[in-house]
C-alpha cells in the first residue's frame, strides 16, 4: 500500500537509515576518507534513487490494480522535451532527508549547497514548453495521478550558450558526462522501431511494412517524488541503439567506418535536441526523432495494457496519450499502425481507441510555427505511416463534404495535406491537422491563447468540432520554484499562515489579510534583499561586474525571440541612458537590467538582439556618469538552475510580449510567486494573474490584440510613430549610428530596417507606453510600504497557478474517462 502523509515516516527506516546507506555509498568512492563534492553528491544521489526506486515499485503495483472502470485514465505524456533541471534538492525536500545530509556534509566539512550546484542540470527542453512538462511530473507524482511522461534521452540536451566578444557561441551540454545517478536503466524494456524501406500490398489485402532500418529503443526512467505521500512519477526516456551494433562483414574487411555505420546512424537520435533544422539533414533527424519517440512509448503503453488487461477493445477507455504541441503528432498515425498491422484490428474499431485515447495541446498561434513536413520526406522514412495518414484524412473529408457539399475550399484548408501552391510549394503533412483530427480534446494554454486559437489558426476546425476546444491554464510547481528556489520567503510564509501551501497553493490567499501589515511587508522586502545580494555575488563572480541591491532589479529572462521583445526592453535601458547622461543631476532610481535567454543556433535576428544587449552593456556599464544608477547585465547560459537563483532576487518581472502572441508563458508566474511585481502586456496568462490579484497591482501597458489586430489589418506604419517621439527617434539613431558597436553602423542595419519598416511586433507602437510604465515602476518603488503592499497582494493572488490546479483540470476536462461521452 501507499502510504499517506500521515503515515509516512519520510525513508523507512528513518535518518538513521540514510546516514548509514550514505557512509556505504561512500565506502565504495575511490577516496572515501575524504571524498569530493562530486562522490558525495553522487553517493547521495544514489541513496535517494534507491529509495524512489522502491516507491516506483509500490506506485506501479497500486496502479495495476486499478481494474478497467477506474475513472481516471492513466496518462501518458509524450512531450520532446522535459526541462527537469537539478533533482538532488528536490528528491531531498520529498524524502525530508535536507537536514540530515546537510548535518552529514557538515562532519565532512562541507557545505550542503556546494555539494548541489555540482549536479549539472538536465536541460532537455528548449524553454517553458518543456519546462510546463517537467513542472507536470511533479503534479502527476503529488496528485496520485497514474501517469507517465515520455521523452528522449539526449546526450547533449539543448546547447550550453557561451558569449564570445559579446556573441552567443554554442557548445555542446556535455551533462552525461559524469554519469547520471538518477536514471534507472531498465534492459528489460525495447522495442524495435523501423524506418523508411517500403509498403508491400499482400494477397489479402493487408498492407505490410519492410522498414529499410531498424532501431532498438531502451528504456531509463528517471523517478519524481511527490512531496505529500509516497507516491511517484516517471519520466520514461528513450535510447537509440542499432540493432545490429556493427556490420562484422565490413568489420573483418578492415573498413571500419563501414562497420559502425548503423551504430552512428542509430546513436544520432541520441544526440541533440532539435537539431539544426536550417539544413535538411538536421530536419530528417529531427522527424526521426519524433517517430522514434512515439513508437517506443505507443508500444510500452499496449504491452503494459495488454499485460493488465489481456484485450485492446478497452486501450481508449483506460489511457490517455496527450501530446504536448504537436512534436509527438505523429501518434496517432502510429497508434494506428500498431492496432491495424501488429494486432489485426479493423480501421473503425483501432480509429476509434485512437480518438479516445488521443488529446491534444496546442502551444502557439503563430501560423508560421506551425509545425509540417514535406510529404517526400515521409514517403522516404515513415511511408506506413502516410498511408495512415492518407486515409485518416479520406474519411474525414468524405465527411465533411458530406456535412459542407461544395466547400472545396474549406477542404483546401483542414486538409491534412497541404496540396502546396501553383508556385512550385511542395505537399506536406499539416501535424497540427492531424492531431486535432484525431483527437477528442484540445486546449490552449491560458484564457485569451484558447480564445484566440478557436478564432484564428483553428477556427474552421473549431467550427467543424467546437466540443473539442478547451482552455486548461499553464501552472508552475510550488515545491521548485517557491520552497525550493526561495527558502527564506518560505519560512516567512510558513510562519504567518502555515506550511499547507505546498499541497494547496490557494492557500496564499491567507496573505491577502496580511497585505497592510507594514512589519511583515519590511520582512518580505528583507528577504528579498538578501537574495538580491547572492544574486550581485553571483554577477560579480560570473562576470566580474558589480551592481547594487540598492537598485531596481528589473528582470527579463526567457528563450530570446522578436515576440518576447527583449529588444523593446533595449530600447527602454538606451532612453534611460540617454535621458540619465542628459541630466545626470536628476535624482534617477537606480536600476539593474537583468537579462538571461538562449537563441536558437539559426535565428539570426534573436542573436543580434543578444549582441545588441552586450553592445549597451559595455557602454552603460563603463559611463562614470551613470555610475551605480544604472548596470545592464546579461546572465550566459539560462536554464533552470539559473532561473532558480534569478527569481527570487528579482522586484520586477518583464513580461512584455505583444498582445496576442505568449500563448501563457510561466515565467511570469515564477516572479509573481516569489515577490515580483510585473511589468506586463495584456497577454497570455498575464491577465488572468491580474485578474486574480488585482489589475492594479501590476504595471500593465501597450495594445491588446484586438488593436494589434485592428492596427495590423489597417497597414501598420511605425514609422509614424517614430516620427511623433523624439526620444524613440534618438534611441533609434544611436543604435543606428553605431554609437554602441564603436562607429560600427552596419551591425544593427537589418535590425534598425526592420523596426522602422514591418516592426511585426509592434515595438514602435507600445514604446510611448511601455516607458511611461516604467516610470510609474520608479515612481511605486520609492513608496517602499506601497511596494511591499502589492508584492504580498501578488503573492498573495497566485494559489490559483500552482501545476497541481492545472494538472486537475486536465484530469477533468481532458483525461477523465467523463470527458469521452
Ligand atoms: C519557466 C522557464 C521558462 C519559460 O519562461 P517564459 O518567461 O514563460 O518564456 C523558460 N526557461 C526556463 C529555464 C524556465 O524555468
């Protein structure tokens, strides 16, 4: 049985217990006198792994006996991504086990964090897609929910971002390099996964597959804690191995090269996340990828059904398969396969296990993202699964000419073919398409994204189905990124309403009372100094620049993108710049500029905005003028860790996409949680956390959608705005005569033509008002009791984005067996 709360007692056998397997860890080290922060992380490490180990046994059995009218079905996420970052901490917090490794260390003479930051992080995602899906884990394991997230286990993760004479250089993310302690090699666990080779017809009519290639899938699990019983989740990661390893032929022939042959191709899935998709190999692999990550998780998923069940009729009814966007759309094409080809069921009934069993989110509404590939490309790797596709998309047409007779046009767009243009555009496989076609639910992530993708990118479909739309708004867990990233606001909280908001965040509304209360308002503003001065400590470390935490720090830090507008938060530091050298006897509040966020290696203008941030830096930083008044700092190599030391330290919190294009973000739910006040747009879930804590406690500015969309549709001109602004026109100018790459003015010609011609995200129209936010920021900054007001009413409004709540809703708009009549 699984025990509860109340009846844990944390490790059986209690501390003690952990002490003693810690010492026999340490006995086995080379060293074990005096062991090094890299043996005693990785001893530690293993004795919680054994302990999660047996949970992961009890979880799986409580499971099994579920019996099939269980009313939750049991989950299975495919994500490509999972952004886990550090475990040590977490499965410490979980396990109650922090002090007594801290006291253990102690003995050693070391210190409980020195020994964590040696942990190298698992940076497997790009950014908040893949870190909704590490933030999802927790809450599957914290709410009991039977669940499995499936993802790859790529050697080198995302790239490890470098900054050479003020440019991102990336490097390979070496993280497996030590070992990793946490996963669980199950060699029990393959399967075989084909690609390309042909589609013979048989006599009878059936359709069988000869894939050219053959690839072996092994399973490593990597266990997840909940913090509130003894539950846990599993991350099931994949890893390609050739089936035959090397081609003994060639071998003996002395052609070496020859021989591994199979082995590189199969290790290749291996090493990267989205591989460089600016070439057409890089985007092979990449579809590969995603194959490779369906088929391994579909078939894990029907022998654990069939191990349970012994038949397939009910597969639908007792899982759920979600995909998070539309990476792992090829599921249900897969899923397909597998019920028609391996296990002999009819088109109707494996059709209609794939339409319950499948759901769906969708995580932009940028057209252009929209994720599609060339039907050349499938003919060549995956040709069973376009067959598939073929005829997914022949009934559901014959349908809908049924219900529209003589719309071909509404055919031409839900297609799941784009037929390709008369200008020589090539056919491809709309992957969104499909997945909401063979789906029986799908969300967007925050209120206005859900609305927005009904009205925009989905809206025919939305039209055809409008019973399978849905809103599930993003969370972040508590455990990570408030008691864990933030343990003195913790214990602040704790001692005013309690500890229960690790399980219930909603309980932070306890604050609320508390908001005019100016001693613990100076409290919370205490905390947040002394972050603000490990955070100064780590910049100065880092890059040896000091800045003050008497200042501002005002904090932008995600995946750098044109749509996040990084370069709008430019163009504020360069007015305040300007308007400081101007008039440097003005009393000025000081400010620190903290940006953090990785480029894509192709995206050239998201580079430049990377160069154009080190370009200011250099000059702001070393003008005697502005001294301590203003610093603009650029943090290298973002990721959850730095995140987790970023946060907490920050006051304030930019959030300032254009109106309509984040589809949540969870960043901006991160800040607010940890005492940040948000300068934001109306967009994404911004507006649901205004809404919550109150409008006016947040520095809202800019266009909503609807004018963006009204501004954009009536032939946007930014130049008028330009003109109208003298301090814009100065900001553009400087940059434009190179007053910051030393005379250089060709550096930041494409992006200068760009804001004063397209300017697609609008960052001419919102800048009037963005700074006049930024002053209203100033102004509220020097009323400290104010700030802290507002800081505890934020804090005090966010129980409604903890993960747990979204993960609920999930289970009762999407995954319950409720959701499929
Ligand atoms: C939360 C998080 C994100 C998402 O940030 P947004 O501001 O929502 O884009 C990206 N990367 C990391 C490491 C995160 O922790």
């Amino acid at each position: 049985m699984i025990k509860t709360q109340a009846e844990m007692t944390q490790v059986p056998g209690g501390e003690h217990a952990f002490a003693q397997a810690l010492q026999r860890e340490l006995a086995r080290a080379a060293s074990p006198v005096q062991p090094s922060r890299d043996t005693l992380l990785r001893a530690a490490a293993a004795v919680c792994r054994d302990t999660l180990a047996q949970r992961w046994g009890q979880t799986q059995q409580a499971d099994a006996q579920r019996g099939p009218d269980a009313a939750v079905r049991r989950v299975h996420y495919l994500s490509m991504e999972f952004l886990m970052g550090r475990a040590l901490s977490n499965a410490l917090a979980a396990l109650g086990l922090t002090p007594t490794l801290r006291e253990a260390l102690a003995r050693q003479d070391m210190d409980l964090s020195d020994v964590l930051e040696r942990e190298s992080d698992a940076a497997l995602g790009n950014g908040g897609l893949g870190r909704l899906a590490a933030c999802f884990l927790d809450s599957f394991a914290e709410l009991g929910l039977p669940a499995f997230g499936y993802g790859l286990r790529y050697q080198y993760g995302m790239f490890a971002q470098g900054i050479q004479e003020g440019r991102q250089v990336e490097s390979p993310d070496d993280w497996l390099r030590g070992g990793n302690p946490w996963e669980i090699h199950r060699p029990d666990i393959g399967y075989a996964v084909g690609f390309g080779g042909r589609v013979r017809v048989e006599a009878d009519g059936t359709r069988r597959w000869r894939p050219a290639e053959v690839v072996q899938a092994q399973a490593y699990d990597f266990i997840v804690p909940a913090h509130h019983s003894e539950r846990v989740a599993t991350l099931r990661q994949w890893h390609a191995v050739a089936q035959a390893p090397i081609d003994f032929k060639a071998f003996c022939e002395g052609d070496y090269a020859a021989a591994a042959r199979h082995r590189v191709a199969a290790d290749a899935l291996n090493w990267v996340l989205y591989p460089d998709d600016s070439t057409e190999a890089g985007r092979e692999l990449r579809l590969k990828q995603e194959a490779f990550l369906v088929s391994a998780s579909l078939q894990d998923l029907i022998q654990r059904h069939l191990r349970e069940f012994g038949e397939l009729h009910s597969l639908g009814r007792c899982n759920a398969i979600h995909l998070n966007d539309t990476h792992p759309a090829l599921a249900p094409a897969e899923l397909m396969r597998l019920l028609l080809d391996d296990h002999g069921l009819p088109w109707e009934e494996a059709w209609r296990i794939t339409r319950q069993a499948v759901s769906y989110t969708n995580h932009t509404l940028m057209p252009e993202a929209l994720e599609t590939w060339p039907v050349r490309l499938f003919e060549a790797l995956l040709p069973r699964h376009l067959d598939i596709i073929y005829e997914i998309n022949h009934h559901f047409l014959a349908e809908l000419r049924q219900r529209h007779p003589g719309d071909e046009d509404l055919v031409r767009r839900v297609s799941l073919i784009d037929e390709g243009g008369p200008y020589g555009g090539e056919r491809r496989v709309r992957m969104a398409a499909l997945a909401i076609v063979a789906s029986h639910r799908v969300n967007g992530v925050a209120a206005l994204h859900s609305e927005l993708m009904v009205q925009t990118i989905f809206a025919d479909y939305a039209r055809l189905f409008p019973e399978r739309f849905h809103n599930v708004t993003n969370g972040v867990t508590p455990r990570r990124w408030l008691q864990q990233a933030n343990p003195a606001l913790s214990g602040l909280i704790d001692a005013r309403i309690g500890r229960g908001w690790r399980q219930d965040l909603t309980q932070l509304a306890g604050l609320k009372a508390l908001a005019e209360d100016a001693a613990l308002g100076r409290e919370v503003q205490a905390v947040k100094r002394a972050n603000k001065e490990a955070l100064a400590a780590l910049v100065r470390r880092e890059l040896g620049l000091a800045v003050s935490p008497d200042s501002l720090f005002d904090v932008q830090i995600k995946r750098i993108h044109e749509y996040k507008r990084q370069l709008l938060n430019l163009l504020h530091v360069i007015a305040r710049y300007q308007a400081m050298v101007a008039d440097p006897a003005a009393h000025w509040v000081p400010r620190t500029v903290i940006l953090a966020g990785k480029a894509a290696s192709a995206y050239q203008m998201a580079k430049s905005i990377i160069q154009l941030a080190h370009d200011v830096a250099r000059v702001v930083n070393s003008d005697a003028r502005v001294a301590d008044r203003l610093k603009l700092v650029f943090l290298p190599n973002y990721g959850v860790s730095l995140a987790e030391r970023i946060i907490p330290a920050a006051d304030l919190s930019q959030q300032i996409s254009t109106a309509g294009t984040e589809a949540s973000g969870t960043g901006n739910m991160k800040f607010a949680l940890n005492g940040a006040l948000t300068l934001g747009t109306w967009d994404g879930a911004n507006i649901e956390m205004a809404q919550a804590f109150g409008e006016a406690n947040m520095f809202t500015f800019g266009l909503r959608s609807q004018d963006v969309a009204q501004i954009k549709s009536l032939g946007y001109d930014p130049r008028l705005y330009v003109q109208q602004n003298l301090q814009l026109q100065r900001v553009i100018e400087a940059i434009a005569q190179g007053e910051f790459s030393a005379g250089d003015s060709g550096r930041y010609r494409p992006l200068v033509d760009q804001l004063l011609s397209r300017d697609p995200y609008l960052l001419m129209a919102d800048f009037a008002d963005y700074l006049s936010a930024q002053q209203r920021v100033d102004a509220l900054y020097q009323q400290p009791q104010d700030w802290a007001r507002q800081v505890l009413l934020n804090i005090a409004g966010m129980g409604g984005f903890s993960s747990d709540r979204t993960i609920a809703q999930y289970v009762e708009r999407v995954w319950s067996v409720q959701s499929l009549r």
